[in-house]
C-alpha cells in the first residue's frame, strides 16, 4: 500500500492506494481538526499519520504500508519516538501500537511539498475547512430535537452530514471517511 498524508492548521488529508487482484484502488479523506487538536505543524503531520491509519485500517491489516511526508521530522517518529515532545512521543507509541496489532509495516520516506501540491493531498488538508456537505445544529435546536424525540420514544441513533468537529451523536456520517 501507498499512503501519502499531509496536514494544516485546518485539516488533515490522504490519499491511500491499495494493490489487489484488480489492479490499483484509491481512497481518499479530507478530516477538519477539532477544537482540542494539534496546532504545532509537525503535531499535525504526526497526528494525520495516525488518524490515517486509524481510518484505513481494514485496507492496511497486515500488510506493507509506505508513507510519504513532506514533514521530514516525522520520518523516523513511528520507530524512534521524540525525545524532545511529550505529545510527539504520545501520538509515536500510538502509531508503533497500533501498527503492532494489526501487522502493518510501516515504512516512511520523505518528498518535497512540491510533489504534495502535485499529487492533490495538500489540498486535502486545506479542504477540510470547506466541506459545505456538513451542518451544525444550533444547541437550542438540537434540544428540540431530543424532546420531540423523547415525546415520541424514539431514539436517535445517527448524525446525517457530519463530521468529526460538530456531531451531536456518536454515529455519524460524514462526507470523507474519518477514524471515529
């Protein structure tokens, strides 16, 4: 598998290919932080590493897996660790976890910016601000909800056109495949 992923203050991308029997498939995502994720740069591009897996896993398990970045001090952070960031440290042994248990070997491998912009995943990352295919609900609303729902015991069970920074239910659908 081929995986490159890219991140911004915004928002994090990837565009995975994976070989099978057909030849080459390629899935793409487009996720907007949330409100308690990173804003250091290399946070995110560590973090966008991990949330990718994390989505693709059942196309990942078990196989070779090589991951481009333009973010040369992630390069080595799945095997070394970061002995200069707590939270680089913390997002290192979640991805050499999480890889572990589901026998992906991970292998890193650095390309300029240039080839990002190129390739499409830069603006994966940036999109994510301006994905129109999702709403909020104001509080208020959304209580209404819930009463009028209660009143007719019905249980609300998923959130339509949602993402990860504003879904009122734990299910949810969202316009680009998200690790929750």
């Amino acid at each position: 598998a081929y995986m490159e992923t890219d991140a911004s203050i915004y928002g994090y991308g990837c565009t995975l290919r994976v070989r099978n029997t057909h030849g080459w498939t390629e899935s793409r995502t487009s996720v907007p932080w949330g409100s308690s994720d990173p804003t250091v740069q290399v946070h995110c591009e560590a973090e966008a590493l991990h949330r990718a897996l994390l989505t693709f896993a059942p196309q990942l398990r078990g196989r070779s897996v090589l991951h481009i970045t333009d973010c040369q001090p992630t390069l080595d952070l799945p095997e070394r660790g970061s002995a200069s960031s707590a939270r680089l440290q913390a997002i290192a042994l979640s991805i050499w976890t999480f890889t572990s248990a589901n026998a992906i070997h991970l292998t890193s491998a650095w390309l300029p910016g240039a080839h990002m912009l190129t390739s499409g995943t830069d603006e994966l990352s940036r999109s994510a601000l301006h994905d129109t295919h999702s709403a909020r609900i104001s509080p208020i609303a959304w209580k209404r909800v819930i009463t009028l729902a209660n009143k007719h015991h019905l249980s609300l069970t998923h959130d339509w056109f949602a993402d990860n920074t504003n879904n009122c239910l734990d299910i949810y659908w969202s316009r680009h495949p998200s690790p929750q």
